[in-house]
C-alpha cells in the first residue's frame, strides 16, 4: 500500500502530524484519524520514544494506513524507522542519502525544500513528493511558480502553518495535499477534540473536492 494508492482508493491528500505523541496514546490517537478518514500518518522523532509510537502505530492502523516519522535526519535514522515498521519518511530538509536510501528500501519519502535549488536537488535524488516547508510564510502562490518548473511527475505537499480553513487555497494552488501539525493534534488534547479536529479538516478537503468535480462537470 502506497499514498498513491490511498489517494486512489480516495483518500484524502492529508498527512497528520504527530509531534509529541506517546506510545501510551499513539494507537488510540491512530485508531481516531483513521475513522475520521486520515490515513497518513507521521511521528516526528523529535517526539518522546518515537521508534516505540511507530511500532505500536503500525500494529494498530498499518494495515489501512501509510504510518512512519517525521524530522528523518539522517540514513540511521532512517534505518531505525525502517526496523520498527514505519514506510513514511518525512523531513524538514532535503538529504540526498535519506532519499536515496528510502527509495532503495521502497518506503515513502518526502523531503523538505523551500527553494527551487532544493526542489530539484530532491527530485534528483529520486523523490516524487516533496514537503514545502514552512509553507505559510511562503503561502499558495509559492507552489503555483514552483510546480510551473517542476517536472510534471513531481508532487508538493504544503506543511507548516496549514489547517482545515487553508486546505482549499493550497490545493487550489497546485499542492497535492497537506500536512497537519499543531492545528489537528497537541499531547494534551483530549481524544474528543482530536476526533473533531480531524473530521474537520476531512470535511474541509471533501468540500473542496466536491465543488471541483461540480466544476469540472459543468
């Protein structure tokens, strides 16, 4: 299983993002984006034991969901997220040995860039999905010029500053989809907000989607 084939299967283009989670909630935090729709899924390793979330987060929802890290720094890194069952890897920077070495393995990768320099560097290296990040600063009209350079096969997922009220603007824009950090989960949010948050920001994409397919129709 692989996000293309989620976002076939129609899946909505969302990465839920999360930092600080712990192992003790990681599965049940999982198990609520899940059911509301979300079936990406990261932990950031800047997040309290996260090879130990990963695994529990694999045993709970990878069977329906690309699950894996975030803040993948290097190919040792890598290797451990690899080791505990993670197939997503996700970076604020752009590596080409993360790259290389994700694509060797098969996993999912999408590494960080905000310039065109990095952006290429990245698709050089063998990504197809790039991160914009911090995507707010640079904002919807950033990834509109960038896609116009890019190679068509390449995809951008906007990240940093993004929520359900954002969503259309970057996929109106050109992005792919998005990731989700702060707005969707915090550790000290209660499963019922998570729940809330996350339906939110699915009901937002699908109401986007709608109304393209009402347009294209016409």
């Amino acid at each position: 299983m692989t996000i293309t084939d989620l976002l076939d299967d129609g899946a909505p283009p969302l990465v839920a993002i999360l930092r600080g989670v712990t192992p003790d909630r990681v599965a049940a935090v999982g198990e609520a984006l899940v059911a509301a729709g979300i079936r990406i899924i990261e932990v950031p390793l800047n997040s309290p034991s996260p090879l130990d979330s990963i695994g529990r987060l694999v045993a709970a929802v990878g069977n329906i969901a690309v699950c894996g890290a975030g803040t993948v720094l290097d190919v040792a890194a890598l290797d451990s997220v690899a080791s505990a069952g993670g197939r997503l890897i996700v970076a604020p920077n752009t590596n080409p040995a993360v790259i290389g070495r994700a694509v060797a393995l098969g996993l999912e990768v999408m590494p960080g860039v905000a310039t065109p320099t990095e952006a290429f560097a990245a698709v050089a290296a063998g990504a197809t999905r790039l991160k914009l990040f911090p995507a707010g600063p640079l904002g919807p009209n950033y990834v509109k010029t960038l896609r116009e350079v890019l190679p068509e096969s390449s995809r951008i997922w906007a990240v940093g500053g993004t929520d359900a009220a954002s969503l259309p603007g970057w996929l109106a824009a050109g992005a792919e989809g998005i990731g989700v950090g702060g707005a969707l989960f915090r550790p000290a949010m209660e499963f019922d907000e998570i729940a809330r948050r996350s339906a939110d920001l699915v009901g937002a994409w699908r109401q986007f989607a709608s109304a393209e397919a009402n347009e294209a129709a016409q």
